[in-house]
C-alpha cells in the first residue's frame, strides 16, 4: 500500500502513497502508528494538506494542544504558526524534546511546511533510543536508577533575561515550577527505552554533587547527538513531518537567514507523564 524511504539507520522514513487530506481508512491508521513506533519519526511529501486536515491527522494520534495565544491560525487553536524572516530570525539552537518542562510533556507534533527556503531550514532529529541503545550495560544500568529536573526558566533563561522578559514570562514561570523526570523512560507504546535529558530544559540530575551532575549531562547530550543516531530532513514546501516527542529530539538547524520559512504546527498531549 505505501513505499517507505528509509532516511538514516537510526531513525526517520519518508512515507509514499498516502493522501493526508482526506480521511485515513482503520487500517491506513494502524499501519502509521506501527510506522511511528518503528522509526520515531516519519515524513510525506506533496502533502497539500488545509488546517482542517492537519488538526484530523493529528487527532488519530491524540488530542491536540489549543492555544488561544497570539500566533494561532485564526479559527483554528489548535494550529501554532512558526514563521521566521528578516524581522524574525529563528531563536532556537539546541537540541531538545518539546516542553518537557512540563508533567506531561507532548507526546509528538504535526509540522507542515508552507514556505520553505531555496536554501537551508532542515531539521535533525535523534533516536533516543538508538543513543540509549548505544551505551554500555554499566551505563545503562547505572542511569535507569535516576531522575533528572527540568525547568522552563532554565530553557527560556534567555529571553527572560532580555529587557522586560521576567515581566512578560511570568505567567507561565509561575505555572511551570521545575519538574522531575525519569533519565530514562519507556515508551509506553513501543516499549523501548530512550535517554530522556536534553540540552535545552534539564536543569540537573537529583541526588548528585553539582559537578558530577553537569559532567554527567554534558556527556550525555553529546552522546545522543553523535551522528549515529541522526537523521537530517530537507523539507519541500507541503512536505510533512511527525515525531513522537517521548523517543526522539530534534533540532532546528538554523543556516536559511534571512529567508522566510513559514511552517504550522500542532502538539499532541500525552496525558501520562514519562515512566
Ligand atoms: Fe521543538
């Protein structure tokens, strides 16, 4: 029914021969959500989808994130609008999974490129459980005992220090206080186990000397990004990417400014935090 296009060993298939703007058939489903759990992250191309699409394909996996915030599609909460330019360049560098400076953090997201640079704007995305895969059983072992913090302020360290970032961050500081994760998680669907720290919000790991806590992440978050456990996804304007946010990081890889590139996102809740 579809041809897969294996994109690196670790991770990522570019799936053919599906029509996202209509409505998937059970099975078309099932084969997906075995294709999502297989390579962590999957791509169409020539995906020409409307929002109303979008938001249907995203259901099949979850309920979407609102966001009645400024930078939604107007009619729809559930889509985010990501648009870099001139006035806007991209702000984001490090790799990381998204907003697990929460409880929950999301369990994936839907990203559909509409204006994509002639040059330049690819995302990489990393197995966490190929880097997991990829320790010795001492290590593995030793790190599936412990709990890492992670912190918004920590991420956003940087915009909350520009002029008037406190005051205009506050909200969400207060409604997000540091929270405690697994080093390493489960996936609650597939079962494998991936390494759950990244560079952008884990603030430190419990129960250590604080030198021991930072050389263990510094080693940990260049571990998982060895190009071993990459894949690298050059995007086409209506080329679709789905990532399961619990087993993978990805990164932004920031080389098209000042282009435009103008693409939409919806975020899929995970109701459970990670085990
Ligand atoms: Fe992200």
């Amino acid at each position: 029914m579809y041809e897969i296009e294996y994109v690196s060993g670790a991770l990522g298939a570019i799936i053919h021969g599906v029509d996202l703007d209509r409505p998937l058939e059970r099975k078309e489903i099932d084969f997906l959500k075995t294709a999502i759990n297989d390579f962590e992250v999957v791509f169409f191309r020539d995906q020409p989808i409307n929002p109303k699409s979008h938001v249907r394909f995203a259901r099949y996996f979850g309920v979407p994130q609102l966001h009645e915030a400024y930078g939604n599609l107007n009619g729809y909460p559930e889509i985010t609008i990501l648009e870099n330019n001139l006035a806007n360049p991209s702000k984001i560098e490090a790799w990381h999974s998204d907003m697990t400076f929460r409880r929950c953090p999301p369990s994936g997201s839907v990203l559909h490129g509409l204006i994509i640079p002639e040059r330049g704007g690819d995302t990489m995305f990393a197995s966490m459980s190929a880097a997991f895969e990829g320790l010795s059983d001492k290590m593995r072992s030793f790190l599936s005992g412990l709990t890492a913090v992670h912190d918004f302020s920590y991420g956003f360290k940087e915009s909350i220090n520009e002029p008037g970032g406190r005051e205009r961050l506050n909200e969400m500081i207060q409604n997000n206080p540091p929270v405690e994760h697994p080093v390493i998680r489960t996936h609650p669907e597939s079962g494998k186990k991936g390494i759950f720290v990244n560079s952008l919000f884990t603030l430190e790991i419990k129960d250590m000397k604080q030198r021991e806590s930072s050389s263990l992440l510094r080693f940990l978050c260049e571990h998982l990004t060895l190009p071993e456990f990459t894949c690298r996804f050059k995007w086409e304007t209506d080329s679709v990417a789905f990532w399961d946010n619990r087993i993978t990081q990805h990164k932004p890889v920031n080389d098209y400014w000042p282009s435009e590139r103008l693409m939409h996102r919806v975020t899929i809740e995970d109701g459970r935090p990670p085990i």
